[in-house]
C-alpha cells in the first residue's frame, strides 16, 4: 500500500490563528490531493501530480517516493493543478499539463527537459500518447471551442489540429496500429 500524505511538519502548521484545535490544523495547502497519476511502462514506479503543481515519483515494488519536482508559478496561471500525465512509449520521459503549460519531464531525475507555454485561450484538457514515438494528442479548449491536436513530443509544438465542430470532446486515445485516434465527449 502506498501513502501519499506524509506527515505535516511545522511549516504546514495553519499559522492564521483561526484554528479551533489545540494541537493545531494542517494548513489546506499542505494535503497532497492526487489530481493525476501515470503508471511507467515497466509497472515499478508511477507519477503521481497534485493541485498545488507538484510531481511525486514512486516505486510500486516498496512504496517508497523516489523523487519529487514541485512546478515553478508561471504568470497569469491562477490554477497549478497537474490536470493530467502519459509517459512516452519508451518509459524515457513524460508529457505533464498544466492549465497553461505543457511540460516534458525527464522520467529518471523529474527534470523538466523542455516546456511551452499555451496561448491565452488554450486550455489543455486531455492527452494521450502515440505509438510511433513520436507525437501525443490533445483535447484543447479554445473559447468554447474543442480543437483535437496532435503535437511533437520532441518539441511540444502542434503538428496538426482538427476542429471538432461543436462536440465537447475531452478525452483522446491512439490505437495501437498508429493510423487512427479515438475521442470521447460530455455529449455522447
């Protein structure tokens, strides 16, 4: 069994004096709140992000934490939450989305290798990645817009978009024959 919350320590005490426990309160930006997880492709460690912009790595096999990478603020973005995560095919990285940054993270050290941030009305919603290696897909949301992208894992960069016309798509999937993706809506 794997624990995500480790124990509070004095500079997660809530200091606001509002607190009504006489040993103390947690402050809420302390708890963890798993947002989004990727298994590895060897099944013996996993990515786990939170909302506060933090990335944990642990190992399956001894539930130990192996590394963590806390997202640096980037201006204008009012939400930190890790949204969602897909390792590459190879185990060698990973894709993290935030509400406006993309992120290829080094799956070893959690070092960010490249970033790119969104322009101001995209918003990330989903991703999955290819199987040749070499792309991964995006739900973006564009105003109220849902634009389907498939984008460069090498450089983050949209290689094509397609507009879904009105449907509020919000997942993507790849099939496993590298010709065709699948995208499921809100509205069926």
């Amino acid at each position: 069994k794997i624990y995500f919350q480790q124990l509070p320590g004095p500079d997660d005490m809530d200091t606001s004096n509002t607190c009504w426990n006489p040993y103390g309160c947690v402050s809420p930006n302390f708890k963890f709140m798993v947002h989004s997880i990727a298994l590895h492709p060897n099944s013996r460690d996993f990515i786990a992000g939170n909302k506060n912009g933090i990335l944990q790595k642990w190992n399956t096999e001894n539930g130990e934490l192996n590394a963590y990478k806390i997202l640096e603020d980037i201006p204008g973005q009012t939400d930190a939450t890790v949204y969602d995560i897909k390792y590459t095919r190879d185990g060698n990285a990973f894709i993290a989305v935030q509400q406006k940054c993309l992120y290829r993270i080094n799956a070893v050290n959690l070092q960010v290798e490249d970033s790119l941030l969104l322009p101001d009305e995209d918003q990330i919603l989903g991703i999955d990645m290819g199987y040749d290696g070499q792309v991964f897909g995006c739900i973006t949301k564009r105003q109220n817009d849902r634009i389907v992208q498939i984008r460069n894992i090498h450089d983050l960069k949209v290689r094509q978009e397609f507009n879904t016309d009105g449907a509020s798509f919000n997942k993507i999937s790849f099939s496993p024959n590298k010709k065709q993706a699948a995208t499921a809506s809100d509205d069926g």
